[in-house]
C-alpha cells in the first residue's frame, strides 16, 4: 500500500512539472529562436572562463554567463552578436546611474517582424532601462519608454496597428528569448 501512494505521488510530482516544463515553452524561447524568416537562428552559448564582477551586494565571480550569438542558417556560420567584451561598456553609457555590470543574459530579447530588431527588456537588473539592437549594424541604443509594444510581464510583447490603409487592425505578440541561467 504505501509503494503505491509513493508511485501515485511520485508520478503525480512528474506530471506537473512536465505541464510546468511545457507552459515555460509557450511564454519563451529559452536559449535559442529561429528568425521569422528562418534565415538565422541567435543562441546563447555559456563563455569559456568565469568573469569577476562587482555585484549589487558584494563582489562575486558570475559563474560562466552567456553571449548572444547568431547562425546564419544558409552559410552555415556562427559567430557573436552581444557579448560581454564590448557590451557593458555600450550598456553603461546610457546607465549613468547604474555602478554594476550588465550582462547580455540579464534581458529577455523579442526580435521583431523586420528580423532585424531586437528589443532588449531588463529582466534581472534593478534598473529601468531597455534596450534596442541592431542586428545588422551591431548597433545598441536606448529603447524609449513611450515605444509602440505592450510588454505584459516580460513575457509577451504585443504590437497592434494598421500596416497601411488597406489592411485590418491587426495584433502580433511576440515571446522572447531568454537565457536558461534566467530561469535558474
């Protein structure tokens, strides 16, 4: 009797957290996302060595974070997009007030319809900043406030609008990227 209510919990503790592995999939990508053409794929790939780091609390050691990176899925060609080399000294200029480095796994990106834009959404971070990237021209700028998404609970971004005069108001919602040391 009791090796059948220790199956029946056991089992029971399996089924939820499959349902709950299954709902984290449907409000991210976690670790990687195709374009919406398909013609490239970003991923985090976790650094080689480990990064000290003046942290909000005390000095730590960041166990091995992450860069962004983009495959080209026709040249069959990885290489870095945000890294850690070149991006908290772009992020800290428009963080004066902000004295502790940002990573590029601290941000959940949404990369929108134009395949071309990622918006970057503070998602650890006690600041209140965002971010937008250009994927072509490797180009960080401050996202406005006032931008035209609705970000519901950094998981979701909606768009909704007229593409010109003859088309239906339309909405598109977008999940982002995130990378699974967020979510750890």
């Amino acid at each position: 009797m009791f090796k059948k209510i220790l199956f029946i919990i056991f089992s029971t503790s399996i089924i939820f957290s499959s349902v709950e592995a299954d709902r984290i999939d449907e409000m991210f990508f976690i670790g990687k996302m195709d374009s919406h053409n398909k013609d490239f794929t970003l991923f985090f790939k976790t650094r080689e060595k480990s990064i000290l780091a003046r942290g909000e609390n005390y000095n730590y050691i960041t166990d091995y974070p992450q860069d962004l990176y983009i495959y080209d899925n026709k040249l069959k060609k990885a290489s870095s997009l945000i890294s850690y080399e070149w991006f908290p000294s772009h992020a800290k200029f428009f963080l004066n007030e902000y004295n502790f480095p940002v990573f590029p796994e601290d941000f959940a990106y949404y990369l929108l319809k134009d395949n071309n834009t990622l918006v970057m959404i503070s998602a650890v971070k006690s600041f209140n900043k965002n971010f937008k990237f250009d994927i072509a021209n490797k180009k960080l700028a401050l996202y406005p406030s006032d931008g035209k998404f609705d970000f519901i609970i950094s998981t979701i971004a909606k768009s909704c609008g007229y593409l010109d005069f003859n088309e239906n108001y339309k909405c598109n919602y977008y999940k982002p990227l995130i990378s699974n040391n967020l979510i750890n």
